[in-house]
C-alpha cells in the first residue's frame, strides 16, 4: 500500500497531541496516511503498553488512518544507529510517502529529539539504491520521501508554517481523549505526571487557538522544516 503522508512518533500519543488534526484534514481531502509508533510507551509512568496499544488503536480508528504499526523499539534507551535505521527505512519503502511527518527536533522528552533526528536520518538513507532492505523475503525499492516535517511538542517552539485546523479541533481532542490512561482524570489513583494535569489537557486547545491566533484562524498546528519552503507563487501563501 502506497501512502501520501506517514507519521512517526516515539510514542503511542506523541503524533496525536502533535499532528492529529492535521491528518485528519488532509484524510478530509483524500490523502492516505498511516501511523508508525517507535515504542510501545512502555515506560510512561500511568498506565501499561498494553493499555496503550489499546488506545493507540482507538485513537487510529478515531482518525481515520489506513496502518498504524508499532516497531517496539526500547522506550528510552532506542538509539541512532544502523540496526534503528534499516527498520525505518522499511517502512518508508513500505509504504513510499511523500511526506513523512515526525517529532521535534529538540523537546522535553529525550526520546522526541532521537527519534525526530532517527527518523529525519533514516529518510535519507531510505533513497540510496546500495543500502538493501528486505520486507517479507523481497528486497525493497529505495525511496526518498520528497519532504520532512517536525510537528512542534512540549517546548513552544516558533513554527516555519502552521496548518489551519479549524474544522478538524474536534477529531484532534477525541484522538488525544483516546488515551485516557495518559491525562488527567479527577477520579484516577495514578501519580501526577507533566501531561496529567489540567493544565496540560487545557494546553491542547489553547495552544492550537494560539497558533491559529497569528495566522488569523481559530485553530493551528504549527511544524518546523528541515530546508526552504518554496511555493509557486505569492498567491499561495495565506
């Protein structure tokens, strides 16, 4: 299966909270898009990668993506290097998209930054026809996706474009809800993490509204790139 966009996250929650209302309006406009999950989220402190495979399933179904595969990469301990890499790159090849989407460059969790510079890398490499990848017993076509996008996390970084996702605030928030081990409930035992809070639940909406805020829009999700923009005229910029 050919996808257009593919979205990588470190951890099951990381693509929903960053990009969810952005796939769901580009799914709105009959794009294909998938999921892949680096780790299970196997440490986080609420709930179990079990219950969390289970909501990285709903919040799936709830978006509207055709795959969403998990790697089980460490949660923490997953490094940049060629054992990593080559089951990036399979996924790429895979599936062939476009545009791959994938954490921040530099945020709280080390895990984001890994995996943004993991993925970035493994994008790379994925197009030079001498690495040889197999995927059930067939080698793989090399394939470059033609760009990559780093959606913006915990760390309020200034975005190099934003994606008006008024229409789409709704699917994001039902997404996110979806792991509802991770965030704040009143009537949970669990500890106190940084996301669960309500401050952190409150963040969701009112850091998209701020993004929409400058742009004009009511709802935004903001990204940083990797080289220049380019556009084919004045006209499309907003």
């Amino acid at each position: 299966m050919t996808l257009d966009i593919l979205a990588f996250g470190a951890h099951p929650d990381d693509v929903e909270l960053g990009c969810s209302g952005t796939l769901s309006k580009e799914i709105s406009l009959g794009k294909k898009v998938g999921i892949v999950d680096l780790t299970r989220g196997e440490l986080g402190t609420r709930g179990s990668a079990e219950i969390r495979d289970n909501e990285a399933a709903k919040a799936a179904k709830i978006l509207g993506v055709l795959v969403r595969e998990n790697l089980h990469f460490r949660d923490g301990f997953f490094v940049n290097d060629d054992k990593h890499q080559l089951e990036i790159i399979k996924m790429i090849r895979k599936y062939k998209p476009e545009i791959v989407l994938c954490n921040a460059i530099d945020d709280r969790h080390i895990d984001h930054g890994k995996g943004s510079k993991l993925v970035s890398d493994a994008c790379f490499l994925s197009g030079l026809l001498k690495i040889e990848t197999k995927l059930n017993g067939k080698i793989q076509e090399a394939w470059r996706p033609k760009q990559v996008y780093h959606y913006i996390q915990w760390k309020n970084i200034e975005p190099d474009f934003v994606v008006d996702i008024s229409e789409f605030m709704d699917k994001k928030t039902e997404s996110v809800l979806a792991y509802s081990s991770q965030f704040f409930d009143k009537n949970s035992d669990e500890p106190v993490t940084p996301i669960a809070t309500q401050n952190f639940l409150d963040s969701i909406t009112y850091r998209a509204r701020d993004l929409g805020r400058i742009v004009g829009v009511e709802y935004a999700e903001g990204f940083t790139v990797e080289r220049c923009l380019a556009v084919n005229s004045l006209a499309d910029l907003k």
